[in-house]
C-alpha cells in the first residue's frame, strides 16, 4: 500500500508540473477534485497538495529508491532545502534510519556539520 501510495503522490506533483502553464489555481482544483472523489480527508488538502508538487520536483525521476522509505519521512524531508534534502535522504536510506533518529538527525544540524 506504501508503495502505490507513494507513486500515486509523485504522479499528481508531476501532474501539477506539467499542468501549471495551462490551467489556473490548478492546485487548489485538484485539491478540490481529489477530496471530492476520494471522500474529504486530510490526504489531499491544499498543504499537501502542495507538498506532493514539492516531492515531484526534488525528485523528478521515479526509481526504485524513492520506495525505500515512508511517506511520513518525505513529510520531514520536504520541510527542508533541496540540498538538506537529499543529503538527509540518502542518509535514511544508507543508515537505515528510523523516523525519530532523522527528527535528531535534522534537529542536531547533522547537514551543517559535514
């Protein structure tokens, strides 16, 4: 369930992406759209609408590693520059790491360490 989840979070920030020249307010429309189709929740608010678009463009290209980890650690993730961004990102994925240590690990500036 992960897994679809979080590919079908990439397709709609990509999908935002390529739509944004030709439609206006496009994020709040599929904000709309998908809580209307998918009953109102707190999946597709406008915050995390948003975020889906941000995750699409911090990771453009779709493979096999961007699976590796949950959604909740994007939700993190995605609060921070791209270059934290990644660097915290293949941190997770080479150490393991669970959600509390990259809470510590971001909280305890590990980026501006290194």
């Amino acid at each position: 369930m992960i897994l679809i989840q979080i590919y079908y979070f990439w397709k709609i920030g990509k999908f935002l992406f390529d739509k944004k020249s030709k439609c206006l307010n496009i994020v709040e429309k599929t904000s709309c759209f998908l809580s209307y189709y998918y009953g109102d929740s707190n999946v597709f608010s406008l915050e995390n609408i948003y975020t889906m678009k941000k995750f699409y463009l911090y990771f453009p290209i779709y493979n096999k590693y961007i699976e590796r980890i949950d959604w909740s650690y994007y939700m993190k993730l995605l609060r921070l520059s791209k270059k934290e961004c990644y660097f915290y990102y293949k941190l997770v994925l080479f150490c393991n790491c669970d959600i509390s240590e990259l809470d510590v690990l971001i909280n305890n500036n590990m980026f501006l360490r290194i």
